[in-house]
C-alpha cells in the first residue's frame, strides 16, 4: 500500500493488525506492508540504515532505499478511525471501516469494498502474541539525550536534512553575517550569498570566492544583516594602507535558532574541499554559553582536513591527507590573547580526504566522546581516569568549569555549525611549509592579513571549481 500522505508505523501496524496480518513494514517513506512470515535473521540490518522520514509523522523513520522497518502488530491496540487505503494488488479502492468505532467499542469486522462493490468481511484477529523482537510504538526508553521541552527515546533520530530540492530550509538554518576577529581571525567575510552557499544535486555546497585586488584594497565592507555587534569592525570595515579587507568571501550556516541538544549521535556525510589555506567546519557550537564566551564554553570538531595538499610542520604531515576530530577549550587571557587548547584524534590516509564522500559520526555521551568514520574504528576521546575533561587536556585548576560536571564545557546543549573558513592566526601554526613554501604570513602579525593576500599568486591556482568546495550530503542527529 502507498500512503503518499499519511504513512507512519503507527498508521503501517494499525491496517495490518485489522487485515489479521502478524507483521507490518514501512519502505522508501510512503509504503506500508503487511504479512505473516518472520524476517530471516540473516537479512537483517542496522535500523540506523531506515533513514527515510514518514508523511504522517516527521519525527519517526518509515524505513529507507531497499531497507523494509518491520514491527510486529502482536502487542499494539488498533486506533480507531476510518482509512482510505490506495490500491491492494489489482484493487483500485478499498475502504476499510470499523463498525462500532464513533460509540468507542472495539470493532468487531472489518468491511473490504473493493472497486466492483461487492463486500468482503474480514474477522479481526483476537489473539495476542508475545513479541517477537521487533520494537513496539508503546514502548519508549528514555534517552541520555535532552532537548528542552522534549521527551526524547533512545534511538529517536532527532534531526535529519538531506538537502533535497534546490534551495536551504530557511526554518532550520541562518547564516552567520560577520567579519571574524578574535581569536581565530580568519581571513574571510562570513555572508549571506547564493554564489557562495547553496543547495545543488542534494548536497549543501559552500564555496569560498576570492574579491577584486582592488576592492580588497580600497574598499568598504557595512555588511548587512551583520549577526555580531552593530557598528564594530565585525560588521563595518574600510580598507587603508596595509589594513586591508578580508579577501574571501564565504559562509557559514547553523541551527542556534532552531535546533540544539545535549548528547547524541551525530553522522555527517560529507566531501571535505582542497586548496591551500582552506579549512572545512564542521562544528557543534554552544548554545547557552554556560561557561562564558568562545571557546570557553567549548567546541566539538566533528571532521576538519586543512586543504593544502602538502601541508608539513616539524616534518609532520598536516595537509589533505589528514583527518582531524577533537574538542576545543579556552580561557581569555588577557586581551586579545587566548588559551585554547584541546584533544584530538588523527587519522591519516593515503588519498586525500576530498577525494570522496564518507560519514563522520560524534558519539556525545554523558561521560565521553567517540569518533568514528564510514561507521568503524571508533576512538574514545576521553580516558577513564577520574579526571576532569578541562585537566585531561591540560588546564589546571579552574573556577570556570568546576562548576560543571565531568565533561564541562560538554555538558550543556549545542548546535550544529557547517562552514568553510581560509588561513586565520590559529589553525596554521607558523613556519609549516606548504609544498615546499614557508607560510606567507606570521599569526598575530599586524600585516598578516595583508601578507597572506600578497602571497595569492601560490595559492590561488591550488584552488579549484569544485573541489575547493564544501558538499554535505546529510545531517542527521539521533538519540542515545
């Protein structure tokens, strides 16, 4: 049966248990099955593969391409209401209707009308089974995983965007608008431009574009709908002498508005992009600031592999062919001096990352922090020691997170941030040597900025159309 508009597997069980049939599947969203043989153990799957959202319920999973989410009716009371089912075999119609149900008694027939009119009676099944291990609706575990206001399951998949169509939920996510300053410094405009951000082919595409020499020298920048504080130089900036204006432009898009959570797992399908100086984002970002502003209420790095090809500090690799996951911790030093530090976990490989697409998962629990890519090898980020997260990664003593519990600043709600950023004071260190050149530019130099841009003749053409992109092909975040 296809139910375009209605499907869900509370609506799936329900027809089945009156048709008598002991299970019920949903597929591809919209089609519900009923039957009577048990699936073959041999053929089962990962329910975390039923990926495709239900019509009549956005919140729950109606299976997926080629993957049947099989429930069995035994245990589930049918809900009365009268259903205009799509075609069965060769019906063109059928009408099921429970006598009985507008008074509140059980139905005790079910009637068929078929197309040529003629009724068929079909007796409901009276019995009731013990379950066979497909998972039930009336029954919800709750979850390690909070969202205020929200009840949540384990297992529930809590958010999902496959970027299909040919445009951005505008509902879900809001550009940041601003010109960065401390304490990254990126050498960017973070704005709100189709040329730059987009949805194309189910991917959400991010392309950093290069301005004009001469705007980039001369110009002005009042950047409208700026997201930081009015008037200051993240939102107006005018190019004099050596202070020139940030020369790429890009984006950065997230859901503070309209979606955050505490723990959970989060899978990001994703192709990281190449050319030199080119950073991918990847980010879970606090939503609260609990602990106070940056990075010291954290930052969760899901995927990052900086784009230069051949990218090598102190004889270590640390281009394209290296996958960085970890967190980000800081305090304030002293104006505009910054303490970040974190812990990462390092996966080489001996093709680049933007090569292809692969899943980047976060596995936030209450007491640690996982990685895992392609669904395998996953790495623990947090030793079980007893000491705090802010210690482990070499903080001493602190006020500021003591407050906490165990994994402070990781302990409060956050939200998904995907973004494409270039150069900056914090993410090179200095003296790395990108194919065999000393980086053009020295972090916290006065005319860093302006010495990255003078260097564009070697890194502009390392750049590409395509693959200097950023694609997402999904987003999905589930439940513990």
């Amino acid at each position: 049966m296809t139910l375009t508009e209605t499907n869900s597997p509370r609506r799936c069980l329900n027809m089945c248990l009156q048709l008598g049939f002991k299970f019920a599947g949903v597929e591809y969203g919209i089609e519900c099955f009923c039957g009577n043989r048990q699936p073959e153990k041999s053929k089962e799957a990962s329910e975390n593969e039923c990926l495709s959202a239900c019509p009549g319920g956005k919140l729950r999973r109606c299976g997926g391409n080629w993957r049947l989410l099989i429930y069995s009716t035994a245990s589930v009371a049918p809900v009365p209401e009268i259903i205009s089912v799509p075609a069965v075999g060769n019906q063109v119609t059928a009408v099921l209707t429970r006598p009985g149900s507008g008074s509140g008694s059980q139905p005790t027939t079910l009637i068929l009308q078929p197309a040529g009119g003629q009724h068929q009676i079909i007796q409901p099944a009276t019995t009731r089974r013990t379950p066979t291990g497909a998972p039930s609706l009336q029954s919800c575990v709750k979850s390690q995983t909070s969202l205020t206001g929200k009840t949540v399951c384990q297992g529930e998949v809590l958010f999902q965007d496959n970027f299909n169509g040919n445009s951005l939920d505008a509902r879900t996510w809001k550009h940041e608008v601003f010109m960065p300053n401390i304490p990254d410094y990126e050498f960017v405009v973070f704005d709100n431009n189709p040329q730059t951000s987009f949805v194309r082919d189910g991917h959400l595409t991010i392309k950093p574009t290069v301005y004009d020499d001469n705007f980039v020298r001369r110009g002005r920048l009042n950047l409208e709908g700026c997201t930081r504080r009015p008037h200051s130089d993240e939102c107006f900036r005018e190019a004099k002498t050596f202070s020139i204006l940030p020369p790429v432009q890009s984006a950065r898009l997230t859901t503070k508005d309209s979606f955050a959570f505490k723990y959970g797992k989060v899978e990001v399908r994703a192709k990281l992009p190449v050319g030199d100086w080119i950073t991918p984002e990847i980010w879970l970002e606090p939503k609260n600031r609990l602990y106070g502003h940056s990075y010291t209420s954290g930052r969760i790095r899901i995927a990052a592999s900086l784009g230069n090809r051949d990218l090598t500090f102190r004889g270590e690799q640390m281009g394209a062919t290296r996958l960085e996951s970890g967190i980000l911790l800081g305090k304030e030093m002293s104006f505009p001096n910054w303490r970040i530090r974190g812990r990462k976990i390092i996966r080489p490989a001996d093709v680049g990352w933007y090569e292809d697409f692969h899943n980047y998962t976060l596995i936030w629990a209450p007491d640690n922090i996982s990685f895992m890519v392609d669904g395998k090898d996953k790495e623990d980020l947090i030793s079980p020691d007893g000491r705090k997260l802010y210690e482990i990664v070499g903080f001493d003593h602190s006020t500021t997170w003591d407050k906490g519990g165990p994994l402070a600043p990781f302990d409060d709600e956050f939200y998904i941030s995907i973004g494409v950023s270039v150069g900056g004071m914090r993410e090179y260190p200095d003296n790395c040597i990108s194919s065999g050149r000393i980086k053009p530019w020295t972090n916290m130099a006065v005319k860093g900025l302006l010495n990255f841009w003078q260097d564009r003749n070697n890194w502009q053409p390392t750049w590409d159309e395509t693959k200097s992109t950023l694609q997402i092909d999904h987003i999905i975040v589930q439940a513990l």
